[in-house]
C-alpha cells in the first residue's frame, strides 16, 4: 500500500508528486456531489446525487477526502426523486423552426425562426479545471516556475505532523482551475499568512508549484505505456507516415491555387490561394484525409472553403440519382479503402486507390453526399449568406439549412444537396456516440491501470444509469432500434466542423457525435484551436481520424507525454504533427515578406481604471469577508467542501469591479414570465425540489461560473439563464447538460422567485444572490440603478473621446466612412442592462445582442448596427456574440470585463478587426486596478504562453524558426533511429 503526505497529492491527475518522485494513485470508486449552499456567504455542505451534471468537481472532491464528503453527502440526501426525472419534460414547446434552402427555386425556403443555439464556448472554465494538472506541465521552459512568496500557497495551522498535513491537503486541492487557484494564492495569501504567523510553522511549496513534474515512477512497474519509444506497432506505422508528410511539406514554399473563372464572385486573396491548394492536397493525404485550418479570425476561411467545395464540385461529375442513393447510404464505405505507399527516397506519400466495385480513384470518385457543414447557430445565417453572395448565380451551389422541426428526415433528400447547414446540436441529437462511450470507458480503464494523468481518461463517471452501459434500444421484437437520425445515416462527402473549437472537450456529446459523422473528408475551421490546454488537441486528432493521435493511449504516449517530460522537444513535437495536418496563419504572417493582408492596425489598451471611494470600500468589504470566510474554511479544512461557495465570493469579487449593483443579482421577467403556469401547474414536491436545487446547485453546466440569474429546468439542471436561453426557442433542443437528451423550452425552465411564488404563495422577490443582499447596505449609493460605477463612466469616456456623443448629439464621422462605431463586450448581461440605461440617458442610439434573443432578432440588430449611421453602438454578450460574426462597421471595441480565457476575447476583439475593416481598430480592456482582474490577467498570459508554445508563434503571432529535416528526424524517429 502507498502512504503519501497528502498535501502533495494532485487529485485532477490521481497523482503523487514528492521530492522522491511522482506516483499515481486509483482512486476508483466515483460519485457525484453537488454543492449546497446554505446562504450566500456560509459554508456549503456537499450533497450526493445520481447526476452526471457536476462530473467535473468530483475528482477534486473525491480525490481529497472521499470518506469526508460520504459523510457530508450522507447528511444531505440527494433532493432530486425518480418521479421528477421521469415528468415528460418537452410539453408545451413551441415546435417551431426554420429549414430553408438558398434556392428557391429548388426547396423553396419555409419561414419559421428558431434560436437553437448550441454554442460551448464556456466550457473553459471546465477545461481550466479539468486540464490544471496538464497546463503546469505544458509550460514552456522560459516559464518562470511559480515559486516566489507571492505565488505560495502556506499551510494553515499546525503543518508539520503528519496528521496536520494530511487536513492541509484536504484544504488545498491542487487541482483546482487556475482561476481559482489564483484568487486563493494571491487574495487570501493573506490570510494563510496570518494562520502561518501564528503558527510558526514552514511554508511548503505545493505539488502544482514544483518544476513540470513527470510520471516517471511508473515506467518500470506493470506499464510500459509510457516507456520512451515503446509504442504498438500500428502506431509506430501511423506515426511514420506523419512523418514522412511533415517531410514532405518542409520548408517547401507552398503553392497556391485558383479557381476556374466564375465559380466564385470574389477573388481569392493570395493566402487564400495558397490554402486551397493545401486544401486540395490534404483532401488526397492519407495521413488524414483533411485537416485542421486554423487561420486568425477574419482571414477568410469560411471563403477558403467555399472555394475548396466549388473546386471539387467543379472536378466531380453529375450524379445520377440512382447512383447518389446507393453512395448516400453505403455507410461501409467510410473513409474510403485507399492504400498508402511510402516512396522514403523522394520524400512522397502516394495513395493508391484499390480497384473495387465501390471505391474509386479519387477523381472519378462521385462523393455520396456533398459537404456537411456544422457551426454555432449564430453563425448558420451567415454561413448562408455567405454562400449565397460569394457564389455567382451560375454557380450556385445547392444549399440546405438543415435545422429546425420540420428538417427532412429523408437520408437521400439531404444527400442531393452540395452544401448542408447543420448545427453542433443537431448533430448532438442525431448521431450515436456508443462508440466513443465505449472508447471513453477504455481509455478510463487505462488511465485507472496506468495512472494517466489526464482530464479526459479520469473524467469518465457513471452516468444516471449508474455505470451500467447503455445498449442500442430494443424493439419488442428483441431486434435492436437503430436510433440515429438523418445526419447519421449520410455517407458525406466532407464534414466541415466552423468554430471547432466546439468540440475541443472530448467528453462531451457534441464532441463525440461530431466524430461519428461519416465521411471521406474531415476539416475543422477555428482560428482559435487551443484555449487552455493540450487535451483539446485530441478532440480534434479523433475527429479527422488523424491516427496514432486519434487513439487516446497513443495520443498521450506520442504528443502529451512528451511535453510534460520537455516541453521544449514536446512542443516542438506537436508543432511537426501540426505541420502535416494544420495550416495556420495570423494577421502578422508574412508571405514573402509581405504581410499576409493589409489590414488597418489594431490598438489594444488595457485601461487601468480606479474605482471611487464608495466602490473601493464596498469592494474591500467584499474581500475582506471572502477572506475571512475562506480563513475559516482553512482552518477547518473544509476548503474543498466549499468548492462552489468559493467559486461565488469569486464571481461576486468580479462582478464588483464591473458594477457594485450585479452582486446583489436579480431575477429576470422574461423566465418567470414564461413558465409560472407551468411552475404553478407541477405538483407541490416538484416545485419544492426544484427549488431545493435551485437554491442548492451553485455551478452553471455551461459556462461553469456561479450562474447569473439562475434558473433550473424541468430535468433538474441548473444553468445561467442567459447560457440556457440558446437553447431554448428552437423547437427541438436538448438540455445542454452532459448526457442529459430531456427536451427543454422556455415554459420549463424556472427561477428561483417563480418556484417561491408556486410553492409559498404571493410574491417573492428574493433571489439567487440574493442573500448577500442581507450583508450589504442595501441603501449604499453604488448600489443604486442609477449609479455609473466608474467602469460605466470610463465606457462613456471612450465613446465621448470618439463621438462627442455623451456630450452633444453629433457624432463623429470620417467623410466616406460613414460614423465610428463601437461594439461593447460583458460577460453579464445585468450590466449590459446598466450601460444600456446610460446610453439611453445620453440618447445614443444602440443595438444588442445577447442569448436571448432569437437567431433573427440577432440577425437583425447585427445587420442594423453595420448599415444604419444612427446606430452607434453594439452591446454585446461576450458568451453569445464572440463568434463568426462580421461587424466591421465598428472601430472600436470596449471588452468591460476580462474573461479566464483570453482567445475568447480575442475572438470577440476579431468580429471588428477582419477583412472588410477600413479604419485602425482600437480596444478597450477595462480593469479596475488591484483587485482579482490583476490576477486574471497574470492567467491570460500564462494560456497565451501556452498556446504560442504550442503554434510556435511569437508575440506578433509570427512562426519561429523552421523546422529542419533532422529535427523531423529526431522528434519522430528518436536519436539513433535511422529514417
Ligand atoms: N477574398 C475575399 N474577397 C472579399 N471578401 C472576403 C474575401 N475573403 C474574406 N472576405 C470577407 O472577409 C470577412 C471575413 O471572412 P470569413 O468570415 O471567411 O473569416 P473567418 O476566418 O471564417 O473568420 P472567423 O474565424 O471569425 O469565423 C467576411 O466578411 C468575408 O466575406
């Protein structure tokens, strides 16, 4: 048996770090728990449940005190019943959507409106958490190593017995997302400071402190997993190959490509050219055939590929529709049987088509189906409008918008069609995922055998089945129900995933749907690839069946591994795998020493803004009782029960520096609107627990923050409400909750004052934050409506310093430009909400975006901001505007809050900063100075470290030096190996 000091013990990875070494530990059994809180700022007991939903905290509860929290959960029953999971939940959604075609003439488009929106772009703070132990490896060398005073983590009272040490493990769980890591480090240094003076006892630096630890113990135990240069031989073939077309592709310059006159009306730029060709090629590699094109927002990839699609419609000849239903359906042929020959002497790949019946050279090859497109919903429209106007009437591609209830369920219809439009949840819906399930539960058995140190293989849990595997549906007559939908049963020709970046949580059904979809062809679209960790990167190995890598063992043998033992080699590694299957360029590419796209600047500032006296005294209340609450929870070790409670005195120390008024939360109309008939209409225990989880569950499953404006749904998950509400007025949308299918509208989602109203009576405006409000003087003027806080009065600043707006009704405009506009970025809505109503003091004319609206009222304000003059102002929700859109009507953007992660803002940034853009663009990033944004912004540069490492760009997001033919050598083959 293993003894370890368990302060040292990182439970994201199961891992032991010591000065003697690194060793793993199973912790096998898994349960879920979800935070209950007492009130606002009391501890938070933990509470066992049969839900997957709070998956993600379980390894850090379970790994740190496992007997601790069986006894916390035993003393909170789980409040969620059977009864209320099986409530047909989907009564009563407005069945309404939108399915229509770009050719009317052809499918005549059918009016309809849908807002199903399937974004995930805030699971980073799942993957911050998920992926800690990985991003302390990733670092880069040049990475200062965090053990300055500053960065320590002190040990509460008594460190030094081994019994005191073990309750100082339990309290400082070393897996927690950076975020959280950084606000206990440096906000309540403090106070484990003053635990320390007042025990004299020796600062101990914790495990995900020391230098990249590297499981080096296990290799000569029962694995040889990780044993350098022993791979399965298949592996060993695959990884050859890559290699043989990283070779090939060295240094050479690439070539570009155009298309024949009139299949396009615009031409293509020369980048663009040269990503068709590359396009074009890798469309024949066997390495994988597609790849990832991971050009910088704006660049024009959404063009390369309309391009790429009308290139090969142009090349492939008619189909007969005969022929087009046998191919559309011969799911058997996948990826096509194609032999791969090696010719090493001329460093060259060849792929030698088999003579068969059902495969063909690849010219002549007939695709089964055309392309399948999958983007966020908000992006559907403009990926229409797109193909609609880039494409001459001549030209036309056949184009389908495969979304909404009355979508075909006819495989062959959507296979005559060139270009289908879907959705990440669509595909979600339809397409199994048993493989990968299956797959999932491999890969955890290896993680469990070999103690992998991976998010992705120990974040398996048992599902509300208890484990137990799902089998296919059975009919009564025994045989089993095929369950997939349309998509599913397509043989595509190419899978287009737009904002891949998606899928980049391997776990997830979105994720894994994705990677089911059959086709020849597979590309991901993402200027933004790697946001917090390496892990993602597998996500999209899997999907372009990019093997060794698609293989999770060998993708941490091969890429993971590797940079956790150097990240200097590693990365360099990774960048050489990316040379074969990634074509990236950014906005400071150079192409022959040119610049890739002559582009206008782009001025980032942060703006250091100081808050008033009345806001810095609130704050340093605020902090001040975090710390003290936070003090407590260290010396009684029960910082990891308080998880969730810790996350919200975060969340209300951010939300402070935005605007004073958004700690004390509110409850939206529109959700209580909606569903209190139905609230009123459930039976009484119902309501009871569903306002027992509301008031319990403090973590949205979306964006993993404490939820703004929470509410909870009929299948029992809590989520903030703007997060949910894209999935909310399509008329087929699936709880976003992992492995929840329960199907979701506006009528059964509730809040908290709905459910208090339905279960006491009359009227209850008390909310979810409700309860700080008790601690707070509720009369201080910087908790009023009106008060600016200086955040708001900086964002009037800048609109005033470039319209005069605020303070006469002329606005600025160069001759020809038409006025200067700006788009404004919160990741709340609630102060949206607030400088809303300062702009309308002002009577400057604005429009706004957010996840509650429908996909056409989006539409619309996008369309009206960039035509009409009046508008001058775009006010944005950071979790439903930062992606695709094109808004170059606007020169300036003012980000009002920072986010973990920082390629998040930097898509926001790039809806202005894109080709269309004529004037120099200017950011505002507003930060309130020494407050908890200092230490978000010290996490962004830590990711934005990572990530160049990873793309080896430097700080212009230009590529550092090339790679050599014998560091291609040496970073596949190894030192003595010979080619
Ligand atoms: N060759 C071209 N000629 C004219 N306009 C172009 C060309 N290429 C791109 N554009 C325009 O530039 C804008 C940005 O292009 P696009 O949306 O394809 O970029 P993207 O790389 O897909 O961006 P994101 O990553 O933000 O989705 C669009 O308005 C597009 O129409």
């Amino acid at each position: 048996m293993l003894q370890c000091t368990s302060e040292l013990l990182d439970s994201e990875n199961h891992e032991v770090g010591s000065e003697f070494g690194t060793c793993h530990v199973l912790i096998s059994e898994r349960k879920t728990y979800h935070s209950t809180v007492v009130s606002q700022m009391e501890p938070i007991a933990i509470s066992s449940t049969d839900s997957e939903s709070s998956d993600w905290d379980l390894d850090l509860y379970k790994a740190i005190n496992a007997s601790q929290l069986e006894d916390s959960a035993s003393s909170f029953p789980n409040s969620r019943g059977d009864r209320f999971l099986s409530l047909p939940s989907s009564s009563g959604i407005n069945n309404t959507g939108l399915q229509g075609t770009i050719q009317p003439e052809r499918k005549p488009s059918q009016n309809g409106h849908s807002s199903h929106s399937n974004h995930d772009m805030e699971d980073d703070q799942l993957q911050i958490l998920s992926s800690f132990g990985d991003s302390k490896r990733i670092l880069p060398p040049s990475f200062p190593q965090s053990s300055s005073s500053s960065r320590q983590i002190v040990p509460p009272r008594g460190v030094g017995s081994s019994q005191t040490r073990e309750t100082y493990g339990k309290t400082y769980p070393h897996q927690w997302p950076n975020h959280v890591k950084a606000h206990m480090e440096e906000t309540f240094n403090r106070a484990s400071n003053d635990v320390m003076k007042d025990n004299h006892v020796s600062r101990v630096l914790p495990s995900y402190m020391n230098p990249i630890s590297v499981p080096t113990s296990q290799y000569g135990a029962q694995s040889d997993l990780y044993r350098p240069g022993v791979v399965d031989e298949q592996a060993a073939v695959d990884e050859r190959l890559i290699y043989q077309v990283a070779l090939q592709d060295l240094n050479q310059k690439l070539p570009e490509a155009d298309l024949p006159e009139g299949l396009m009306s615009v031409s293509l730029l020369r980048h663009q050219k040269i990503a068709l060709a590359w396009m074009i090629q890798k469309e024949k590699s066997v390495a994988c055939s597609g790849g990832i094109l991971a050009d910088d927002q704006g660049l024009g990839k959404t063009i390369s590929m309309i391009a790429l699609i009308q290139n090969q419609k142009f090349l492939s000849k008619p189909k007969s529709d005969e022929s087009l239903k046998a191919e559309a359906l011969n799911l058997d042929d996948d990826d096509g049987k194609d032999t791969v020959v090696v010719d090493e002497e001329n460093h060259e790949v060849k792929l030698i088509t088999e003579a068969s019946t059902s495969t063909q050279n690849f010219h002549n090859r007939k695709p089964a189906a055309g392309s399948l497109v999958v983007c966020p919903a908000s992006v559907l429209r403009q990926w229409a409008r797109e193909l609609d106007e880039k494409v001459p009437d001549e030209a036309k591609l056949d184009v389908l918008i495969y979304h909404g209830g009355n979508r075909t369920k006819d495989p062959v219809e959507l296979a005559k069609y060139d270009v289908v439009l879907t959705t990440y949840a669509i595909v979600a819906k339809e397409v199994p995922t048993k493989v990968f399930d299956e797959e999932d539960d491999d890969d955890q058995r290896t993680g469990d055998r070999f103690g992998i140190s991976s998010s992705f293989a120990n974040r398996k849990r048992k599902g509300v089945n208890g484990g137990k595997k799902k089998k296919g549906r059975k009919g009564i007559d025994g045989s089993i129900i095929d369950c997939s939908g349309t998509l599913a049963k397509v043989n595509w020709f190419r899978v287009i995933l737009d904002e891949a970046q998606t899928i980049k949580n391997a776990r997830t059904q979105m994720s894994k749907s994705c990677c089911g979809l059959r086709a020849k062809k597979r590309w991901c679209l993402s200027g933004t690839p790697i946001q917090n960790s390496i892990d993602e990167v597998f996500s999209y190995f899997r999907f372009l069946k990019c093997d060794p890598y698609a293989n999770y063992k060998s993708f941490c043998n091969q890429i993971k591994i590797p940079i956790s033992r150097s990240s200097e080699t590693g990365y360099r590694k990774l960048r050489a795998v990316f040379k074969a299957i990634m074509l990236r360029r950014t906005k400071g590419t150079l192409i022959d020493g040119q610049p890739i796209i002559n582009l206008p600047p782009k001025t980032i500032n942060l703006k250091a803004v100081d808050f008033s006296t009345e806001e810095r005294a609130f704050y340093q209340k605020l902090e001040t009782e975090s710390r003290s609450r936070f003090k407590a929870y260290a010396a009684a070790g029960t910082v990891s029960q308080n998880y969730a409670n810790i996350l919200l005195m975060l969340l209300r120390l951010r939300q402070a520096c935005d605007h004073p008024l958004l700690v004390k939360g509110f409850s939206s109309e529109s959700v209580s609107r909606v569903s209190t008939r139905m609230a009123k209409n459930l039976p009484k225990d119902m309501q009871s627990n569903l306002l027992n989880l509301l008031e319990t569950l403090t973590i949205c499953h979306l964006c993993k923050d404490p939820p703004e404006d929470a509410v909870v749904t009929l299948c029992g998950h809590v989520f903030c409400y703007q997060c949910v509400s894209e999935y909310l007025t399509g008329d087929d949308n699936t709880c976003p909750a992992p492995k929840c299918k329960s199907q979701i509208g506006a009528d059964v989602v509730f809040n908290k004052a709905t459910l208090r109203n339905s279960v006491f009576g009359g009227d209850d405006d008390d909310d979810y934050h409700g309860a700080s409000s008790s601690r707070i003087d509720a009369k201080s003027i910087v908790l009023q409506q009106d008060y600016s806080s200086s955040k708001i009065r900086a964002v009037l600043e800048i609109i005033q310093s470039f319209t005069g707006a605020c303070s006469s009704s002329s606005s600025s405009s160069n001759v020809g430009e038409g006025p200067v506009k700006a788009i404004i970025f919160s990741q709340w809505t609630r102060m949206l909400d607030l400088v809303e109503m300062s702009l309308n003091q002002y009577c400057i004319v604005h429009r706004r975006l957010d996840g509650s609206m429908s996909l056409a009222s989006r539409d619309r304000a996008v369309k009206e901001f960039n035509t009409d003059p009046e508008v001058i102002i775009m006010l944005m929700s950071l979790k439903a505007g930062n992606l695709g859109l094109n808004m170059v009507a606007a020169s300036h953007v003012i980000l009002l809050d920072l986010w973990w992660n920082p390629t998040t803002e930097d898509q926001a940034i790039d809806r202005a900063h894109r080709i269309g853009q004529t004037r120099p663009v200017t950011v505002s990033r507003l930060t309130i100075k020494d407050t908890v944004e200092d230490r978000i912004l010290a996490l962004q540069e830590e990711k934005r470290k990572m990530v160049a490492s990873a793309f080896g760009e430097d700080q212009s997001g230009r590529s550092g030096p090339h790679l050599t033919a014998e560091d291609l050598r040496y970073l596949f083959m190894g030192a003595n190996q010979p080619v």
